[in-house]
C-alpha cells in the first residue's frame, strides 16, 4: 500500500473518532468498537456494519430514546412512555379530587359514613360453593375492588373529620362565655347590644384622602342616656385594630361597658354572625340593634332592626328610638321577644308613638268615667 493511501486512512479514523463523542449514546459504543477495531478500516464500510448501525439508529428514532443497550425499553424523562404515565397519574389524580370534592359538597359526614357501612356489608359477599368459576372469579373480583374503595373512604372521612373539626374553632366565637357575669344588683338590667358600621357610624374611602370615619348625627346623646338604664356592649364584625381606637374616639365618656370584634362572631355561610347566646346574659333581656339586625345574628327573634346610616344629614334614627328604649328599660318586660315581634315590619318610633297615643286616650278614658260615677253617686 502506498504512503499517501496510508495516510489518507489513517486521517479518517482520527475523523471518525473524533465524530464519535457527538454521537447519540445508542450509536457512540458502536462506532468507538468499529474505529477501535484492528481490522483494516475499509471494515467501516461493509455491509454488515452498515446494516447493523442503521437498525440501531432507526430503533433510537422510532422509540423516542428508550432503548437501553440491553435492547429492553425504559420510562425516561421525555419518551413516550413517560409521558403516557404521567398523563395517567394526572388523570387520576383529577378524578379523586373531583370526586372528594363532589362528595364534599353533596353530602355531609354522616351520609357518607351510611354509604361506607353499605360498602362494607356488601364487600363481605362471598359466592355460593355451586357457582362455577366464572361467577366465584367476578365475586372475588368485585369484593377486591370494594375493599378498595372502602379503605380510601375511610381515609376520605377521617381527613374530612379532622378538616372540619379545625374549621368549626377556627369558625366559632373566640369563647363560649363572651361577657363576665352580672353583678348582683344588675340581674334585672336589659343589655343593649349595638352594631357598629351603618349603625353608630359610618366609613368611607375615597382616594384623594383614604378612610374617614363618620359619627351618626345623636349618637352621643343616644349613648349618654341609654347607659343610665343599659348594660351597653359593641359587638362588631370587624377586626379587633379597627374596633379599638374607633371606639376610643367614639365613646370619650365610657358608655360602652364590652367592646366585642370579629373573633367572637360566628363564621357561617361566609358571614361573621353574632351569637347572642354566647354573652352569658339572660336572652329574655337582650336587645340586638343593628342596620342589618335580622341578617347578621343568629337570634333574630331578639333583633331590632333600625335604617342603615349612609351619611344622611338629616338622619334622626337613634333619637328617635330613645323614648321606646326608655320605655323598656323602665317597664322591664318578662320577655322582651314577644315586644320585639309585635313591631315586626313596623317603623318602630312611629309605632310606639301611636300606641302611646292609644294607650293615653284609653286612660284619659277611664278617668273620665271614674269622674262620671262618681258625680251620679253625690
């Protein structure tokens, strides 16, 4: 063999070598044994290397580099097959949430609880010894797929149980017993519980000078006079920052006895409602008086609802409702439930103005016969 033809080769193995560390993995172990072969190099090119890489390349192509070089096929990132199982567990995945969240929403626990005793009675269903093969095979079948689906409903309302039963503390008032007993010469007081926003106040934002806070037009004369027949609680739906120094500017004389926020409300339907039964008062002598009464207690039998205050001018709602309060304080109802129903749907200061009226005709009434018998018995 010529020099020149010697080095021309050599060149191309150097080349091919060279090429080698570029090469995909399935085909690098291949060609670093061809180049590294002692063989001549025109070995490179028969038929058989040839055929043999090409089948190589082409398995590489078509499997998406899931080959290994036992020629057996692998889960890797990226290849078909990974990708297929992972689409499968996402599936899965989605079905089981949809279905707890299903079931979350249709049915309480107990339901569920009814349904998993059912399950379990019907997964210890057992095929008769005459059945054939096919029958004993689809039982044994049924009862394995109904043990497992009683295991994850097990596992479903216990984590459910627990869920709620963080819920239902985090939900409910911050104590039982809200307010401290009564002094013993104060068992007869009426408590007067007043909400706070559209009720004693308002706020408003506007963006040139952010939140401003609004005094309702009477509700220091309202507060003044009711704290002389009143035990006066704020019981307010907002958080405890916003409560306090509105109520330090608010109530300079001390009026207010309880100030109460958002953590002792209930948390209900998305709604922070007031559990008057948590006051640790008598519900015979508890008034609630809110622009929203009905709505945001839990006792709305012994709500007094009044107008919302939205920054009227000529707003005289609280004065007005004084005389009726009087009145209450003075008189001290057995219950104040059945009082509170009678004005249901009525304007209550109009009402009670009308009944006082009433009430002092039919008086002036009896006077005046009480005169008449008298002067037909001189």
């Amino acid at each position: 063999m010529s020099t020149a033809k010697m080095l021309r080769r050599s060149t191309e193995a150097v080349a091919l070598r060279g090429e080698v560390g570029r090469l995909p993995p399935s085909l690098s172990g291949i060609a670093r044994r061809f180049s590294s072969s002692p063989s001549s190099s025109s070995s490179l090119a028969s038929p058989n290397n040839v055929a043999e890489a090409a089948t190589v390349a082409e398995a590489s192509s078509s499997s998406g580099g899931t080959v290994s070089s036992g020629g057996e096929e692998t889960a890797r990132p990226g290849s078909l097959l990974w990708r297929v199982i992972k689409s499968s567990v996402l599936l899965a995945s989605t079905a089981v949430a949809g279905g707890a969240a299903y079931v979350t929403y249709a049915f309480d626990v107990d339901t569920v609880e009814q349904k998993l005793s059912a399950l379990k009675s019907a997964k210890d269903f057992r095929a008769s010894d005459e059945a054939n093969i096919f029958e004993k095979l689809r039982t044994a079948v049924y009862t394995t797929s109904l043990g497992a689906g009683t295991s994850v409903a097990e596992f479903y309302i216990d984590t459910r149980k627990n869920l709620e039963d963080q819920i239902r503390g985090i939900a409910a008032p911050s104590s039982s017993k809200l307010l401290p007993d009564l002094l013993p010469h104060e068992k007869g007081t009426f408590t007067l519980v007043l909400d706070l926003n559209e009720t004693l106040l308002y706020s408003d934002w506007k963006r040139d000078r952010g939140w401003r806070t609004f005094k309702r037009p009477g509700v220091d004369a309202f507060l003044e006079k009711l704290a002389q027949h009143y035990e006066i609680v704020v019981y307010s739906d907002q958080l405890n920052f916003y409560v306090e120094p509105v109520l330090e500017r608010l109530d300079q004389k001390g009026c207010i006895r309880y100030r109460l926020s958002r953590d002792a409300t209930q948390y209900t339907n998305g709604k922070h409602l007031r559990d008057l039964e948590k006051l640790n008062r008598d519900p015979s002598r508890v008034i609630y008086l809110s622009g929203h009464a009905k709505e945001t207690t839990l006792q709305p039998d012994n709500a007094l609802p009044v107008k919302p205050w939205k920054l009227e001018a000529d707003d005289t709602v609280l004065l007005d409702m004084l005389p009726f309060l009087e009145f209450v304080a003075k008189q001290r109802p057995a219950d104040i439930r059945p009082v509170l129903a009678s004005y249901e749907g009525l304007d209550v200061p109009t009402e009670f103005r009308e009944r006082t009226k009433e009430l002092q005709r039919k008086l002036a009434g009896r006077k005046q016969t009480t005169r008449l018998w008298r002067g037909s018995s001189v």
